[in-house]
C-alpha cells in the first residue's frame, strides 16, 4: 500500500468521526477542525484562490454539517450545503451523498431527465460547459504550468487563446478542458481534475462518440508534412510537441485511423505506455497504419524504479518535452512483421 493510499485511508476514517463528508475532502482536500460538528475548508471560490496564490493560506470556509449550511468570511459567500456541493460537482441529498462514477452513468440513470439533466443539458453535444477565460491568479494555471513546465508559456496560451485548453468554472472550477478544435468549432473534450483525490478523474460529454475526431487535427493538417505523434491524451500530446496528435482513448477506433491516413505525413509515431493492454493496443494500430501502407514507428515509454521500490511508468509529460524527443530519436523502431512476433513474445 503505496503512503497517499495510506494517507486517504486515515483520512477517511477521521472525517467520518467528526460527520465529515469523505468526498468532500477529496474536493477541497483535508479541513481544520473549528468546534463540534463545524469544519475549515479551502473555498474554490475566486476570491479566495486569488487570496491563497498572494500567500493568504488560513482556510476561510466554515462548513456545518449538523445544520447543513456553510459561510466563507473571506468572500461572504455562502448558504445550503446542495449549493456548495453544487459547486464542486457533488450532488447533496442530506445524509446521502451521490458521487458520479462517470458522467455517462450519472445523466443515464436519470428516470425521464429530471432536475439533474436540466442543470447538465449544457454538456450534452459537443458544447464546452461552465468555462472562463480569465486564467489570472488560479490554481488552473498554476497546475498547468507544474504539469507542463518543459511547454514554452507562450505556447499554452497560444492553446488557450484558441480554446483548445479552458479553465472549467462552476461546479467544474477543479477541472480542466482539453477540447479538440477544428475549423473553430468544438467537436470533443476531456476534463481534467487538477485536485488530488478527485473521482473520476476524466469527464468527458455525454452521448457524443470520440470515434471521428483526433485532438490537434488542424494543426497537423496544416503545418506538418513529415512526423506525426500519436498519443492516447492531450497532456501527453502537447508536450510531445505541435505534430502531435491525441486520440482521447487507449483504443483508436476505424474512423480515427481513416482520418489519420488522410494526414500528409512521412511517417507515424506511435507512444506505447509501458503495460501490457497498451503494447497490444499499439501493435493493433501499427498494423492498421502499415496495412494502409504508411510508414510506422513504435516508441515504447521507458519505467523507472524508485528508491520506495515502486516502479514509474513514464509517459512524455512525466520525461518533458526535451528529453521526450531525445528519448524517442533514440528508441523509435520501425514496424514490420518480424519486429511485431519478437515483441509479441517478449511483451505479451
């Protein structure tokens, strides 16, 4: 049991003697104890995430679950506990608290829609819900920076100002928006939580397939005419680098791969994570692309052993942009028949 497991797992057990709600916690992370059943939280309110990045870090969100209302004395906001749920993406029902394992199952499961469906109607397309375009001062941007730190600035706000990147607002203010742009329109996303904890980590819309879209699409058609990346995620692709492209899944679909033979391109790199499902998925795509007589490489991501004796499973945000592009001119190998039988008896 690695120690953050270890570390919600006490958590958990803690907030539950004093009648706080564990899901909570993993929105707003772990609160301050301020007398009987009232608790401190970080608020997610502008405000205060301003506040907390000009050094001002005393939690100012008073929650009462004994009488279910909650204040925060920084930014006098406050009322019901449903509306601060409401905020965070949790629905509140009293003692009984609904945590969405998936945005699919949430609005599926809904008899004949209902009020949760008309709060969710906006996501239901290809519309980006609940978003800002102010990045100044948030925890969005701060994240974006740490996860990315190795992508110039000026090319993340180059994605932002094109929208392919969006900081969620609402009940999405922890999450942000990878969103596939192509001739200006929206025609799929993925939102990322950026808090610690959160589930699902990924949402995507509801209803709207991934089959036919290939994030940075446009880019690629229209700038590069040699190497193109293919990543399973956005993160991952933008730190590949601008020929990269994203296909919002481990498996990529018939249509994915139709749209990837209609690309002017030398060649295809395939990023293989380094498990077992995502060496045969990627053999499974090397062979589609071959077939259709493109030129076809394999780069498989390297592990690492940690001193805890865990191993790390790389992928290109986790090595950098820099040392991702040395790694792949070094460990690229180009597809054919007999390379696919050596790995299939060395990997599978």
């Amino acid at each position: 049991m690695s120690i953050r497991t270890l570390f919600l797992l006490i958590v958990s057990f803690v907030v539950r003697d004093i009648g706080v709600d564990p899901y909570l916690v993993a929105r707003l992370g772990a609160p301050t104890q301020a007398g009987g059943l009232e608790v401190r939280f970080d608020c997610p309110c502008e405000d205060c995430v301003q506040a907390r990045h000009d050094g001002k870090h005393d939690p100012k969100l008073y929650v009462n679950f004994g009488k279910s209302v909650f204040y925060c004395m920084r930014s006098d906001w406050g009322g019901p506990l449903k509306l601060l749920y409401a905020q965070v993406g949790l629905f509140y029902g009293g003692s009984e608290v609904v945590v969405p394992p998936n945005l699919r199952e949430v609005v599926g499961s809904l008899d004949g829609g209902g009020e949760l469906r008309a709060a969710d109607e906006a996501i239901v397309g290809v519309t980006v819900p609940e978003t800002l375009d102010d990045w100044q001062y948030s925890d969005a941007w701060e994240w974006l920076k740490r996860r990315m730190a190795t992508v110039p600035e000026s090319e993340l706000k180059d994605l932002i100002d094109r929208k392919v990147i969006r900081r969620g607002s609402g009940k999405y203010w922890n999450r942000i928006f990878f969103v596939d742009m192509y001739n200006g329109k929206a025609r799929y996303w993925t939102a990322r939580t950026y808090v610690e904890g959160l589930a699902p980590k990924y949402l995507n819309p509801f209803n709207v397939p991934r089959s036919n879209v290939l994030g940075n699409m446009d880019t690629v058609e229209s700038e590069f005419q040699d190497e193109v990346i293919i990543c399973e995620g956005a993160i991952s692709a933008i730190v590949a680098g601008r020929n990269a492209v994203w296909t919002y899944g481990r498996c990529v679909t018939t249509e994915q791969i139709e749209l990837l033979d209609g690309l002017n391109c030398g060649r295809f790199v395939i990023v293989s994570e380094p498990d077992v499902d995502a060496k045969r998925n990627t053999l499974e795509l090397a062979r589609a692309l071959s077939r259709i007589r493109r030129e076809c490489y394999i780069v498989d991501m390297p592990t690492e052993n940690l001193p805890d004796g865990r191993v790390l499973q790389h992928d290109p945000a986790s090595l950098g942009r820099q040392r991702f592009r040395q790694y792949l001119d070094e460990a690229a190998i180009r597809y054919n028949w007999s390379s696919e039988v050596a790995r299939r008896i060395l990997c599978l």
